[in-house]
C-alpha cells in the first residue's frame, strides 16, 4: 500500500507539473517521456541506467535478454531512421529500445507475474522510470523558474561569497589553465551524474534478485528526494550563477546582454549594496542550492558502503563535481555549502523514516533544517556585512556546514548494527 500511495503521489506530481508547464507554452515532463518512445531520445545513456537498475530484480537470463532486445531495437529504429533520411537533430541514436524494455516489463508484470513476484517487477520499474522521469521533471522545473522568476538574486549570492574568498572566480582560472583536457573531463564528470548515481545504486541493490525484497534505504530515494524539492528552493530563491550574471554565458554564448558585467573569472564583483537585476526568460534559476553538489554528496555517502573501488569512485565524483560547479561558473561558493548541508539534511530524514523516528534522527534533520534556513537568510538579508568580515562571516558559514556534516557522522554511527562479542566456552573443570 505505501508503494502504492507513493505511485499515485507521484503520478499526481508529474500530472500537475505538466499543467503547470503547458500555462507557460511548454511540453510536461510525461510529454517529453512519451515522445521518446519513437523520436530520438535526449536522454540515451540516462535511459540505458535506468533499464540498468531495473535489472537488479531480473536473473541473469532474463537481464541478457532484456539487454538484447533493447540493442536490438536501437539498431531497428536506427537503420529506419537511416533508411528514412531521418537526421537527429537533437538527443542520442539510442535509447529508445531500453524505454521500450521497461514498458514492456510493465505488460509482463501485469499480464505473466502474480502475487510477490508482480510487486518485485513493478517496483523495479518503477525504480528505472522514476530516474528518468527525475530528470524530465528537472527540466521542465528548470524552464518554468525561468518563465516564471523575471528577477534574479545573484548580487546577493556574489556580494556574500566574498566571505569564502570568491571560490568560483578561483576555480575558473584553475579550469581555464587546465586546457580542453581538463574542462572536458570535468564536463563529462558533471553531466554524468546520474549514471554515478545507478552505479552505486546497483551495488546497493545486487541482492534483490536472491533476496526478493529491496532494502529499506538506498541511493535512488535520496536522489529523487533532492530532486523533487530542491526546485522548490529555486523558486524562493532564483540565481542564474556567475557565468551568467557576471560572464559571457556558458560556453560564450547567452547572458551576456543580461550581466551586470563581463567579469568572471578574472575580476571579483566589487562590494556594493546587492539588489536583485532582471534576466532572461531562458536561463535557469537552478543554482540555491547546488544541486550536483547535493547528489554529489549523496553518492559520496552512500559509496562509503562498498568496496575500496567504489569508495575512490565516490569520493572522485565529489571533487569533480565540486571542481566543475564553481570552474565553469554554474555556482558560487555558498552554494556549495547549502547544497551539502541539504543533502544531509535529507538523508538524515530518509534514514529515519527507514529505521524509524527516535529523538537522535529528529534532532539531526532539525539541526541540518535550522542551519539551511540560516544560511538562506544570511545570504539574503546579512551579505554586505559578510563580504565585509570575511574573517568573521566565512569560518562561521563553513562552521555552520561542518556543524550538520560531524552531526550526521556522530548519529549515523550511533545507529550502526554493534557486532556482538563472540561467546568464549566456560573452562571445563579437570578431571581428577
């Protein structure tokens, strides 16, 4: 019945975001899912990860042929394609047969499962929709803070990262140093996000096909619940980030008739009395929080579970991901700090939905609650004397961040399974 309440939930979710999108002139997120059954998808690697994590509930038959029959019918539409003169334009080649795979999945759950086995499937597809409907519904998220916020705050955000000491402004001349190599390593390290994220999730999920059941917590719930309410944040508070507001635009395109000024990643804005500036009806407000950076360190958490291999991966990703945010100007420093302090702050509460809630878990997720609401607050309201006492203001915010990161550590340990002490045998009495 609780999977059953969350479908409907979330079905309802992307019925009112699609709504929401066609007010402003725009296709939902289960529009843009449809047409990806025939028209080339933009999501071909995403879609393959989610058939991938579809999967961990299929024997190993079953997942050859799932895979089998989801590159056999790429080639199909491929070569029609082909045959048909048909270019693509936009998205990948691919992807279409692992969309067709998992609905197919859905009509076998129906049609041929009964009973426990039926529940196994359909949550494993789920699982795999419910990632790539997690980006649609970013997308569409990310178009409508752009219709619908005229303004934006970055002034405010730029003014108070001065406190940290302009990290992006830093990281951008690091990346630009770098060269191609570098900046396109990180590119593919920050657009991949996702596909790290089912890498770790299908470890976590390697016995649900032995086990019959899924575990109780894992990265997926994580991962789509940063996702669904880290727009809503967007939307109290709408930033553009330095590329954006201070440069040319990503890539040197765009933004650059809207910038206060054409400064980044050479010159730090000038301390001066924020206010919030219009921009384009294009760009995204998807920079408070840092997103990647919270599924980052989502990851991160949740990489510390396995093998020594996963846990350089995990721990790579992070720094990557923290590298390429504030590197290619999509961020500044403070929002870095409120995106791990909100996804800990998530995690915390998911966990303790999991386990149970007790006094320990509620004090977590207040703290991390509290912290994130005060580092909101002083950047709207407190930037001009932030930038002004760096000294004062910049330990006091990284401070507030290691606050929420050492509580989590210290909780999560407390809820540890202890390995009990193996019983020693009472010493027999010798015979005499």
């Amino acid at each position: 019945m609780l999977w059953a309440a969350a479908g409907v939930a979330v079905l309802g979710f992307l019925v009112a975001l699609e709504i929401a999108a066609r007010r402003y002139g725009l296709p939902g997120p289960m529009t843009n899912q449809a047409q990806e059954v025939i028209f080339a998808p933009k999501s071909g690697f995403l879609l393959y990860a989610g058939m991938g994590l579809m999967m961990v509930v299929l024997t190993w038959r079953e997942r050859f042929i799932a895979a089998g029959a989801a590159i056999g019918i790429d080639i199909v539409i491929f070569l029609v394609r082909w045959v048909a003169d048909a270019k693509v334009t936009e998205g990948h080649p691919f992807g279409n047969g692992a969309l067709w795979v998992l609905l197919g999945c859905v009509v076998i759950a129906v049609t041929r499962r009964t009973g426990r086995e039926r529940a196994l499937l359909l949550k494993g597809v789920g699982l795999g929709l419910l990632l790539v409907a997690g980006r649609k519904t970013g997308d569409t998220w990310l178009l409508i803070t752009a219709k619908s916020r005229p303004t934006v705050l970055d002034p405010y955000l730029a003014t108070a990262d001065h406190a940290l000491g302009n990290p992006s402004w830093l990281a951008g001349r690091i990346v630009e140093a770098m060269g191609p190599i570098g900046a396109h390593v990180l590119d593919y390290v920050y657009i991949q996000l996702p596909v790290a994220a089912v890498i770790v999730s299908i470890y976590q999920l390697r016995n649900v096909a032995v086990e019959r059941r899924f575990p109780r917590h894992h990265l997926v719930r994580t991962f789509l619940a940063i996702g669904l309410l880290g727009p809503a944040i967007y939307m109290v508070f709408p930033v553009v980030g330095p590329i954006f507001a201070y440069g040319a635009g990503a890539f040197g395109t765009g933004g650059e008739h809207w910038a206060l000024a054409n400064l980044w990643p050479h010159t730090p804005p000038p301390i001066s009395a924020p206010h919030s500036m219009p921009f384009d009806e294009i760009t995204p407000r998807n920079c408070m929080p840092s997103l990647h950076t919270a599924w980052a360190t989502a990851i991160f958490i949740h990489s510390r579970q396995g093998p020594r291999i996963l846990r350089f991966a995990g721990t790579f990703w992070l720094v990557a991901t923290l590298g390429a945010t504030l590197g290619f100007g999509y961020h500044y420093g403070v929002d870095l700090v409120a995106g791990v302090v909100f996804a800990l702050t998530i995690e915390a509460a998911l966990r303790s939905l999991a386990r149970g809630w007790d006094r320990s878990g509620t004090q977590l997720v207040a703290h991390g609650a509290a912290v994130f609401a005060a580092l909101l607050v002083a950047y709207r309201y407190l930037p001009v004397e932030m930038a002004g006492h760096p000294w004062v203001f910049g330990p006091l915010v990284l401070l507030a961040m290691g606050s929420v990161i050492h509580g989590y550590v210290r909780t999560t340990r407390l809820w540890e399974p202890k390995a009990a002490p193996a019983l020693q045998p009472e010493p027999q009495p010798e015979m005499v």
